[in-house]
C-alpha cells in the first residue's frame, strides 16, 4: 500500500525549514507540521540511502515532553537522527485547518477531514495500526515499518531502537 496525502496548508515552505532543519530536534517543538506528504518522504529516503523516522506527538501529551525533554534533546540522539533519518513529527491533536486536499489514498478518502491532527491521526491508524503518544516509528524508502517505540525515556534503549 502506498499511502500519498497531498495538502497545502498557510505555513510557506520557509516557515516549515525553520521549524526542523535536521540539526536541532528543539527546533521543531511547537511547530506544527506541515508536510504531510509521505510520497515526498519515500523520495528524500531513497534519494539520501536514510531510513524514515516519523514521531507522532500530540500538543496535550505530557509524555511527548518528557520524551522530547529527556530523549530527543540528547545531543547523541540528535545527531544520530540526523545522520541516519529523514524525521518527521506528526501533531495528531493539531486543530490546524485544512486549506486544500487531495487524497490518493481509498482508506484515507473515507473521512471528512477537517483539521492536520485529524489527517494525521488517521494517517498513524493505517500506516503503524497505533493511535498512541509518543509513537516512533522506522520505516523504509517504500514506507514498510522496519521497527515501532512507544514510551522509551532511556536515551541508550532510545539509540539502540535507532540502530545505533
């Protein structure tokens, strides 16, 4: 199954670089995201040789902030994120409204959606079958799931899930 979400949102491309630029995982906290595009991601996957590391977040997940806060803001997490992982964070309590869609997808063309978060929720149910937070998945350029962390708060069982 090749799951492809096309939506243009208010954020500019610029708006989206400055939320996560691959150096710093802080970077993106708070920032919703807006690339929603999993086609783009199989592209930038197979064009770097890196896997996909997608993070699904929720704004009200005090988890997701112990994580990011514990975790992901290790500077050996970080650059291992980057080295290794196209990264991708997906709020699924984002209220961000929809400006324009296209759904290439059947299973996905079944809702009504209104906001990012739904989109987004809907997106971690069928592609990783999980509706939790903090939710990490791997996944290969043709978006197989290569391996699935929930709630981990020890940065070396973190690096280890990695590959490192």
């Amino acid at each position: 199954m090749i799951l492809v979400i096309l939506i243009s949102l208010s954020c500019s491309e610029k708006e989206i670089n400055a939320c996560w630029d691959g150096s710093n995982v802080d970077s993106y906290v708070g920032c919703l995201e807006a690339t929603i595009d999993l086609h783009e991601l199989m592209g930038l996957s197979s064009s770097s040789g890196k896997k996909i590391l997608l993070y699904f977040n929720a704004i009200g997940c005090l988890n997701c902030r112990r994580m990011e806060n514990e975790v992901l803001s290790s500077p050996e997490v970080q650059s291992t994120i980057s080295q290794m992982f196209v990264f991708r964070t997906y709020y699924v309590d984002s209220r961000e409204m929809l400006t324009e869609k296209s759904y290439e997808e059947p299973l996905v063309r079944e809702g009504d959606f209104k906001s990012v978060g739904e989109v987004n929720s809907k997106i971690q149910g069928i592609l990783l079958k999980s509706g939790s937070q903090p939710f990490f998945a791997i996944l290969d350029e043709r978006l197989r799931t290569v391996d699935e962390l929930s709630l981990e708060l020890n940065v070396d069982e973190f690096l280890s899930f990695l590959g490192k």
